[in-house]
C-alpha cells in the first residue's frame, strides 16, 4: 500500500449530518426542562403525518416499535402466516415474530429488490393473516398489486417504509400503505433523532390503538394511572421530537443531497460489470443506501475486505433474514426456495453513502472498486 494511500482518511459506509440548527433546536428544547410529552413530538408528528399525506402520524422509539405496534393494530396473533419478504433488515420479520406469528418468505423482483407481488397468491394458505412489504433500499414496493391480492384474499397490508422516507410512488408518498407503514430515524436514515421512529395511517382506530399501545395501554382520555390494555413504553422523547422536527424541515434538501451522491455513483461506475439500482417508472427513490450486485463469479467478501484494506468501508447488503442462525433454527425447515433472494445475498454490496459524503469521497470509491474488480 503506498503512503498517500495510507494517509488518506477512511471513508464510512454511512455518514448523516447534523447541522447547528440541528443542535441549537435541541439544546433550546432542554432548556425548556419538558423533556418528554410536549411540542416538540407532536410537531413533529404533524410534520410526518402532512409529508405522508395522511391524517395521524404516532412517535415512537424505534422503526421496529412503529412495525410492531401495527402488527398488533393488524391482530396478528400466535400461528398467524405473514407473507413477507426475507431481503431485508431483520425488524421487517422480527416485528410479528414478538406475536408469535409465523414469516412465510416469498421472493423478490430481480430490478428493485422489492417483494414481487405476482409471487403472492402461491404462498397464501388458511393461516395467512397478513402481507408485510418493504420499500427496499428507498424504492416503493408494487404496492397496488400487493393491495389487490390482499383484497382479493381478505389479507390485511402492512408497509414497512422505514428506507422509503421522501420516495413516492404513483404520486403518493411512501408511508401510509394498508392499515399504515412506519418510518425509522436511525442515523443511516434519510432523517435521524438518534433513535426513532413514526407511524403513518389514514386509519383513526389504528392511529388510535398504536397511540394508546406506545404509552402504556392508557387512553387519550383516561387519568395518568388508568390502563386499558397491555401496552409498551414506545414513546418518543422531546430531545429526539425537537431534533425530527427540525431535520424534518430538511427532508428534500436531505432526499436531493443523496439523489446527487447516487447520480456521482451512477455516472462513476456506469461502464463496470455491476448491477446498479433501478427505479421503476411509476417510483421516485429516495435513497437510503446506493447498493451494487457484484457479477456471480467475483469473490464480494475478498472485494470488500480489499477494499476496506484502502480506507472504504463497505457491507454486505442485505444478509437475507431467512439465512440468519435464529430464524433457520426455528423455521428452516418450511422456507421455500428463493433463488432470488439468495443471488442479491451473495452479490450485493452498499457502498459509502449520505447526504454528506462528498464528490472526491465518491470519485474514490468508484476508482478503487474498478482497480479491485480489475484484479
Ligand atoms: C431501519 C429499518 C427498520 C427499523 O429500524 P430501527 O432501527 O428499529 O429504527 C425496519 N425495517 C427496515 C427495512 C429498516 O431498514
């Protein structure tokens, strides 16, 4: 490795940005000693439920929290089939494993990543309760196909749009699919409080229940110390509220700024012998990660472990859900094959990305991974 190679300074596979309006909102928000139920949440929440184009937005404290409250506003309970994708991040599966219900994996489409709806029908059996989608990497799901079988069926659909913050799809927003989707505001994602996360819904009675289920089983109108079921404390404090609203109010600044460091990789690695994302004519992406598909024969674990040797962190993206130790231990047995699904595990890679990765950071990337693919 020569020395200039050496010295230059590593690149990460993610960076966010937080601004000093960022920091002075929070700040503000700690001096005024509310530190948790107050303004700063619910702007927050008025904020999402308007970008979402729907009526009720829920704060919670994870993405994971949002998915699993709708998994109980959807009532699926133990020994419930979830028709679900398994080319995703584990809290996709995860959120009704905590019902006891059970993933049954259908495969993906070869250009987005996404679920393929025409693969759905086959998979349905009397214990389907439910079709769980995600908008993989930031590109939406087919979601009027997903919706016309579960309507077909009597299933109910639940949106995972925790990497789909500012995409659209057919016009609307990603978010309030189904009975509702959740966002996540991880420091990865497209906005970040830290921790958090969103639920969206055109639904009163979801809004409702996942209201009542994030503080405690208590009711909008009963006493402090009255509970009316079961619930969680999945609330989301006024430091994360006041840091969302104001990276919220930057969200298509944040959506455009990684639009750009997309379109540097598009044009930099345009002539390589790699899958690069594709954007359906119906969607608009918002990207959460910029991931490539090595060709089958390319060794990727060696390619990112060279490349990790010359400063650029890059990772395995996804590792599908149904190769994961836990979930083979409980239901390997039963998982179908899914070609698909097992090729993008193999192949894919997320290179460095964020609204703040620069130009030269880019230009980097793309030379070091054509000398590597070169080798
Ligand atoms: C980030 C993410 C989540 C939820 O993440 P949290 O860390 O719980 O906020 C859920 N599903 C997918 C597909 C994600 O990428």
């Amino acid at each position: 490795m020569s020395t200039t190679r050496a010295s230059l300074e590593s690149i990460p596979v993610s960076r966010c940005e937080v601004t000093e309006s960022d920091v002075a909102a929070v700040l503000e928000t700690m001096r005024s000693q509310r530190l948790a139920l107050g303004p700063q949440v619910r702007e927050f929440e008025r904020l999402c439920a308007e970008h979402a184009g729907c009526e009720h937005a829920i704060a919670v404290s994870s993405g994971t929290a949002g998915l699993h409250l709708l998994v109980l506003a959807a009532g699926i309970g133990a020994g419930d089939e979830v028709i679900t994708t398994s080319f995703s991040f584990v809290a996709s599966t995860n959120c009704f494993l905590y019902e006891r219900a059970v993933p049954v994996f259908v495969d993906v489409e070869p250009e987005t990543y996404t679920l393929d709806p025409t693969r759905i029908e086959e998979a349905i059996t009397p214990r389907t309760k439910a079709i769980l989608a995600v908008d993989v990497f930031g590109h939406p799901a087919r979601w009027d196909e997903i919706h016309a079988v579960a309507e077909r069926h009597g299933l109910t659909v639940i949106a995972d749009p925790c990497e789909s913050l500012g995409a659209r799809y057919k016009g609307r927003a990603a978010g309030a699919e189904g009975i509702g989707g959740a966002y996540a505001f991880y420091p990865n994602k497209q906005i970040t409080t830290g921790e958090g996360g969103m639920i969206v819904t055109h639904h009163a009675d979801v809004a409702e229940l996942c209201r009542s289920l994030r503080n405690q089983g208590r009711s909008a109108m009963g006493s402090w110390l009255s509970h009316e079921r079961l619930g969680f404390n999945y609330r989301l404090d006024e430091l994360s509220g006041a840091l969302g609203v104001s990276q919220m109010r930057r969200l298509p600044e944040l959506v455009a700024a990684r639009a750009q460091v997309a379109a540097w990789y598009h044009e930099g690695l345009a002539d390589l012998p790699i899958r690069l994302p594709t954007v359906r004519p119906e969607a608009e992406m918002s990207y959460f990660v910029y991931v490539v598909g090595l060709p089958e024969g390319v060794d990727r674990d060696d390619v990112m472990a060279r490349l990790a040797r010359r400063g650029i962190e890059t990772r395995a993206y996804f590792e599908p859900i149904h190769r994961q130790p836990y979930i083979q231990a409980a239901f390997g047995d039963r998982i179908g094959p899914l070609p698909i699904t097992e090729m993008l595990g193999r192949t894919m890679m997320a290179l460095p990305f964020g609204s703040a990765i620069r130009k030269d950071e880019v230009d980097r990337v793309c030379e070091a991974l054509r000398e590597e693919l070169a080798q």
